[in-house]
C-alpha cells in the first residue's frame, strides 16, 4: 500500500486517498454467536499478521469445564503442541492463582450460568506457517485472568475452534485484523 503525500489546507480529499493513508487499525473481519462447539473457519489470511477477537457473553452449564480455544485448518483442530501460562485473581476471596498448560491456548471462559464472562485475545501470526503467539485477557463472575503462550506447530491455520469439554459453549464473538503499515 503506497502512502501519498501530504496534504494540503483546503485541499479535497478523494476516497483512493483516504484509501491509501489509513495505514493502521482495526479492520472488521466477522461476528457471529454461537451455541454449540463450533469451528469458526475461513477468519485468518494472508490479508493480515495479527488479529483481534474479543467474545462476550459467555455462557456454559454449570459444573461444565472451562470453554477452550484452538486453531484449525480446515474445520480440524490443532489438539497438541500448546504452551500458555498466566495467572488468575478470584474478586470476592482476593486469592490469586497460577494457570497453564497445553491442549489448547487459554480459557476463554470458567464454569459460569451468567454470561457475563468476556475475553479478548490477540494473536500473532496464525495464517503464516511458523510459531503462532498469543495474549489474552478474560474475566468472568468471580475471577479474571492474564495469560500468553504459543502454538508451536508450523502450520497456516485459517480457523479457530471454540468448545467445552463437558457442555455446549454459548457465546458471542467479534473476530479483527490489524491493517499492515
């Protein structure tokens, strides 16, 4: 994307210019909801390096397990190879915890009947073949949390899969890229 010079007082400015010197943000890609597990493919291309995906009103039954995030290809999800580590603060007993492991990047939601969990993540490099970086943010009724971690199998992913091990996940989700300079 070429970047055209500056402007000047009273000039018009055409939609080709604004075109070619927006050269950062957030560009909307896809949204949707979603009630069951569920494969959301085809939001990952070589269009853009790095995403955002923020999910709101998370919902799972009660007793379920936490709600889980993983890349797919395909419709099929990349199940090993995972590295995350954070930590967690519980609101009303102001404990705080560690978390990690590696089945999947971290948990968007913990067992909640009130959708008011929400999570953002921003993920680095998931369409590119090579090692795929995460960052993430969640908080639920009673605890939020921070974690990173990695995918480290070199393969371009151009999905995500989001599901729960014992229930069906509710849940809304907003996918973003970020525009290359």
């Amino acid at each position: 994307m070429t970047v055209s010079t500056a402007t000047t007082s009273g000039q018009i400015l055409t939609s080709a210019y604004l075109n070619n010197n927006i050269n950062s943000g957030l560009t909307y890609i896809t949204s949707g909801t979603i009630t069951t597990t569920t494969n959301i493919p085809s939001i990952f291309s070589a269009t853009y390096d790095n995403y955002r995906i923020v999910f709101s009103n998370i919902s799972v039954a009660a007793g379920a397990t936490a709600t889980t995030l993983q890349l797919s290809v395909g419709g099929v999800a990349a199940t090993t190879n995972y590295n995350y580590g954070g930590t967690y603060t519980l609101f009303a007993a102001a404990g705080t915890g560690m978390l990690g492991g590696a089945g999947s990047f971290m948990y968007i939601a913990q067992t909640s009947t009130t959708p008011v969990a929400g999570c953002v993540m921003e993920i680095q490099r998931p369409f590119i073949a090579g090692v795929t970086t995460f960052q993430g943010q969640s908080a639920n009724y009673d605890s939020g949390a921070v974690c990173s971690g990695n995918h480290t199998t070199a393969t371009s992913y151009d999905g995500i899969k989001i599901s729960s091990q014992t229930s069906n996940p509710a849940l809304s989700y907003a996918v973003y890229g970020y525009r290359k300079p």
